[in-house]
C-alpha cells in the first residue's frame, strides 16, 4: 500500500494568481533591512514551490500585513505555546484533522514501513541556511546515535520492536526512513503538539558539537554559555519545542528574539517561512507576538483589562462572564470554543499508590464504578458549566469517528443505590460511627484527592463531589500543590487520588495512536509505575498487575503492527470498551466550553471550533499565520 501527499497549489511564485508586485510583496517590517541588503528580495527567501494556503477557499479573507499581538503567559516555559500554536510541522493536521505535507515539499509513505520525505527546494531555516538533507542526517547520526547526547538511547517513537529504521540521504533534498515493520505512529508525532523532532539546523549546532568544533573554542563555549560539558551546552542551544535559545535557527511563522529571563518576551515574523497566501503574500501578516508574563492567577483579570489581543491560555470559562462584559469596554470580542478532552476534570484513582490498602481498594473495579456512580453529574453541569456541558464518562465526542454513545454513559449515571451495593459488594460493608465505610485494616474511608491548584474550577467541583461521595459512606479531602510538586509526589506513589483533565485527544480516527489509553507514560496519574515501566522498556517501574490494563497495552501493540483501517478501528473499539467498562478515569462532564478572546480588529479566528492540545495544537490547526488586523473592528 503506497500513499502519497502533496500540497495541491504549491506554484513557484510567478505562476501563484493575483500575484502582486514585489515591492507590496514585501512586508513594511522587513524593508529597512531590504534597503540595507541585510536581507535578499522574498523571491529569494521563499523555497522554489512554497506552501500556499487559498484562505478564499477555505471561506476565509486574505490578508494584508502588519500588527503586533499581545499575549499573556503564566511564565517563561510557556513560550512554548508559540511553538504549539505556531504549528510549522514536516506533516500536520488541518481543521478536518486530515494530514497534510507542510514544511515537506511531500512525503510517501509504503506500509507504514517506509516513509520517503521530499524537502522544498531553496527553504531556508530563518536565518537563510538551506534546508536540505543533511539537516536530517545531522539530527540522526550525529545527535541521536551519539551515545554522550542520547545516552538513553533514540526516542520511543523511532523503535519498532526495539528496532530503530534505516535511514537513508536519497539526494539533498530526499531522505527516507525504513522500518522492518509498520510504524503507523510516526507521522502523527511528527504532527503532535510537542513534535518529534527529527530535523535540526546543522549548520548553527556544529558550533557545539564536539565531532565539528574545535576542542579548545567548544570548551569557551561550555564556559560562555554556563554549561557542565558541551552534551549539556547542545542540548540547551537545540532546544526547539520551548524556543529560549534566540539564536536557534528556526521553520516556525514567528522567532524569539528574547534570551532569557525576561518579563516580556518578542517574537518576530520568520523572513523566510514557506508559506504564502494566494495573493502571493507571505506568512505570516502578523509582524510581531508580543508575550507578556505574568502570574498565572491574574491572568483572566488581566484580558478583561484589555491587556491581551489573543488570549485563550489562562482563562478558562469560570471567566466567562467577566470576559464577554469586557467587550463593553475594549475592543475585544469573545468567542466559546468545544473542548477536545474526554473530561474536563478526571478523578483518577491511583492505582500504584504506595499504600497497600488503597492499593488494592483502587484496584477493585467495584469501587472505581461506585465512585463514579456516587456523582450526580447534572448537580455539577448547572452549578459549574450553567448546564452547557454535556454529562460524561472520560469518553471520545460525538466528533470522533470512533465514537459510541454507550462509551459516555458507562458507569456514569447518578446511581447512588448501586454505587452502594457495589461497595457492599467489595466488602467495605462496616461502618464507623460517623457513618463512614471502614477499610480492612480499622481506617475510615477517607480519600485525599490532590490537584495541582492551578483552577478553581476543580475545587468547585470537588466541593460537590464531597457530598455525593459522603452519601455513599467516603470522605473527601481536597489537598493543592504546586504542579511540579504535584507530579513528583504522583509520580512516586503518594498521591491516593488526584484531579486532572481527561483523555487529551477526545476525537481520535482510527489512525490516531491509542496510546492514551494504555498505560504508557509516567504522566499517566492513574497507573504512574506501570505507566513507566513501558516508557523505560521495562528498565523501571513495574508491569501491570491487572490483566485488563495489560490487555490495553497487547492491544496497542496490535495495532502498531497492523496497516488495514478497519482492524485498526476495531482495536480502538475494544479498548475503548475496556477503558469504559473498567473506569480507570472518573469523568465528570466533556464538551465543555474554552473562552477565546481576540482583537475585534483580528481576522480569520473562527467563531466556533475545536480546542484542544492534541491534535489539534489550541489555535495551531486554525493556522494562526494567516490571522490579520483590519482596519475596522468586527461586530459584535
């Protein structure tokens, strides 16, 4: 099977129609290094057959340039969010979540076993190095078969069976990644929110690398920059996914132009970014993003100050009404966006807590339906989402292919008659005085549930969780924490019960990993230890005890190794029954609504979309180098 991707429209720049002239072609950002000769004519800078995006077709306005964006973050790692929002990617979703080739030029794919990628001609990286083959040849042999640079050996989504592929310089714009068995997940992280990252510019990194530099200016190096050796110096000046380094050549609309730590970060429009509207005008028409920091408490009070022309990470829709009353007063608009998670929030039972009573408690599926049971979702939807929300279990949306309306249902309705009969069941039939269920060992039922405190949204919630839960003879506590401190407790076994969002991909295809659903990662806070136990190829952690989370994972093999769609689908299905059926997340309600807040003056953000990390980027798949100032502000 042979599938093949280009770009339909990807003209060289004198055939694009409704060309303009050079001159208006350039942006006014630009012209004094033009005029100075910093920088060579956009015919230059613009690969032999860029990408470019016909906005008319896709029901949107072409643009003109121009503008700066302001936005707030919560602190300097979120810079990041540049790079997810950016969404510049070898191959990447578009609004349909379909793939398409983007920096690629084009790509083949054979059996999901061998993937043949065409590099444009003339791309440049943004401070005019050639994108070519060696690019990828320096980031396969040179960094990630270096044993000092990756001495954990090559990223996980680069092993087939323990295997990594052969790959191959086909000419200098061809290279080709050959696998003795399929790797159906390789595009799709290439396409990820935080991307695999398998092409690096050479040229800039040699500077600190031990094979190119010389051994006495590399340790000056080491030096200048503050680094213990010069594998700890690459790895700080290659880091692309949060972009701190300001001289790291990059493919991305924007370039930070910030070292830091600073309180306000400036990242300026890429000269050399392959794509172009159908005018002919280069992306992006934004000239600057502006990221102001700021904590991460105020940062809804602050949008609805006016102090943010694009905001939607920091608020959430308990901001709602402050936000909407705001476009009273600023020229601002706000929109409400679905949700992508399978919940908004998630209780997640540990079931590798270090205490051996819980342990075996959580991991009786009695006492995860019960809990789950024991909540009276509708309560919660109309005190905390006014009703807007759509009672769930952590489930996949009706936007989802893969979608069955037994999945949302599952283990979810308000039954706090079975929920007790279920605990009865499990054998916590005693109580003690207070009514409260006793364990095995003489405790009373009493679960600590930790949240990172990041949201008031979850204590409101667990607020009234306390009360369903209390109805069935268990006690709730809330604790809050630090979100580092948070995961390292989880992490290590502490955590009895924690609070987090859902499934991070809640419209899943059939070709999407299902990953999320096995224990996998040690992220996962409901089953950490196993969760690691694969990340590390068994290295760590331990194995699954229960065979339905070790059938997950027999079940992501499976579809690792198969390239027909329809038994791909078919796995999906049975593990999304036994992730249902065995109620390893506790959702409370999915659906729910993101605020997102724009200049009125700002063009081309959709009214009504999907928001979410993965896949589709936040704002990434909305392609935010093609949004625009127009002189007059849109109606309200």
């Amino acid at each position: 099977m042979i599938k093949r991707r280009t770009i339909l429209g990807m003209l060289a720049c004198s055939s694009i129609p409704g060309l303009v002239s050079a001159r208006s072609r350039e942006p006014d950002f630009l012209w004094e290094k033009l005029r100075a000769a910093a920088l060579p004519d956009i015919s230059d800078r613009l690969p032999k057959t860029p990408r470019v995006i016909n906005l008319a077709a896709m029901g949107r306005q072409p643009g003109n340039y121009g503008g700066v964006i302001r936005t707030l973050i919560g602190g300097q790692k979120d810079i990041r969010l540049m790079t997810i929002n950016g969404y510049a990617r070898l191959v990447g979703y578009d609004e349909k979540l379909a793939m398409h080739a983007d920096i690629l030029e084009s790509y083949e794919t054979i059996e999901d076993r061998i993937f043949t990628f065409r590099i444009r001609e003339g791309h440049r990286w943004s401070n005019g190095n050639d994108l070519t083959a060696e690019d990828f040849r320096y980031c396969w042999e040179d960094v990630y078969l270096n044993k000092d640079l990756k001495r954990g050996g090559l990223p996980r989504e680069l092993m087939v069976d323990g295997k990594a592929p052969r790959f191959e310089v086909l000419d200098k714009f061809t290279v080709r990644y050959t696998w003795h068995a399929p790797n159906p997940d390789f595009l799709p992280k290439l396409a990820a929110p935080q991307p695999l990252v398998i092409v690096l510019p050479s040229a800039y990194l040699k500077m600190f690398h031990k094979q190119y530099q010389d051994s006495f200016r590399l340790s000056s190096l080491v030096k200048q920059y503050r680094a213990k050796k010069w594998t700890d110096l690459h790895l700080k000046m290659s880091r692309s996914y949060r972009p701190e380094n300001p001289d790291l050549p990059t493919l991305d609309p924007w370039r930070n132009t910030t070292a830091p730590p600073a309180e306000q970060f400036v990242f300026e429009r890429n000269p050399y970014f392959h794509r172009v509207d159908e005018n002919g005008l280069q992306l992006p028409y934004i000239d600057q993003v502006i990221l102001n920091v700021s904590s991460s408490e105020i940062i809804a009070a602050k949008t609805g100050s006016g102090e943010s022309d694009l905001q939607s990470n920091g608020i959430d829709f308990a901001d709602y009404a402050f936000l909407k009353d705001a476009e009273k007063r600023y020229p601002v608009k706000v929109s409400l966006w679905k949700r992508t998670q399978g919940s908004r929030v998630t209780l997640l039972p540990n079931l590798n807590c270090t205490d051996p009573v819980w342990r075996a408690i959580f991991q009786d599926v009695r006492v995860r339906r019960a809990l789950s049971l024991a909540i009276d979702r509708a309560e919660i939807n109309k005190a905390v989402f006014y009703g807007l929300a759509a009672e769930s279990a952590d489930a996949v949306l009706p936007e989802s292919p893969l979608f069955r309306p037994e999945y949302k249902t599952a283990w979810s309705t308000h039954d706090p008659e079975q929920a007790n009969a279920l605990l009865d069941a499990a054998g916590l039939v005693a109580r003690d005085d207070d009514g409260l269920r006793l364990l095995p060992d003489g405790r009373s039922a009493q679960i600590v549930v930790e949240t990172a405190g990041e949201s008031t949204l979850e204590t409101d919630i667990l607020q009234l969780v306390t009360d369903h839960w209390r109805a069935i003879g268990v006690s709730l506590f809330i604790k809050t924490s630090q979100r580092d401190v948070f995961r390292s407790r989880a992490m290590g076994g502490s955590i009895m019960m924690s609070m987090w969002s859902g499934l991070d991909n809640g419209i899943p295809t059939a070709d999407m990993s299902p990953a999320e659903l096995a224990p996998t990662g040690d992220e996962q806070l409901q089953w950490p230890v196993w969760g690691i136990h694969y990340l590390s190829n068994g290295q760590k952690g331990k194995p699954p005890e229960l065979p339905e989370a070790a059938e997950l994972i027999d079940l992501l093999h499976q579809w690792g190794k198969t390239v027909d769609m329809e038994e791909r689908a078919d796995i999906w299905t049975k593990m999304l029954k036994i992730h249902s059926e065995q109620v390893f997340s506790i959702g409370i309600v999915n659906a729910t609504h993101q605020p997102v807040l724009r200049s009125s003056r700002l063009r081309n953000i959709p009214d009504v979309a999907l928001y979410g990390f993965d896949p589709t980027s936040y704002l990434g798949v909305y392609m935010p180098d093609t949004f625009w100032f127009g002189e007059e502000a849109l109606p309200s």
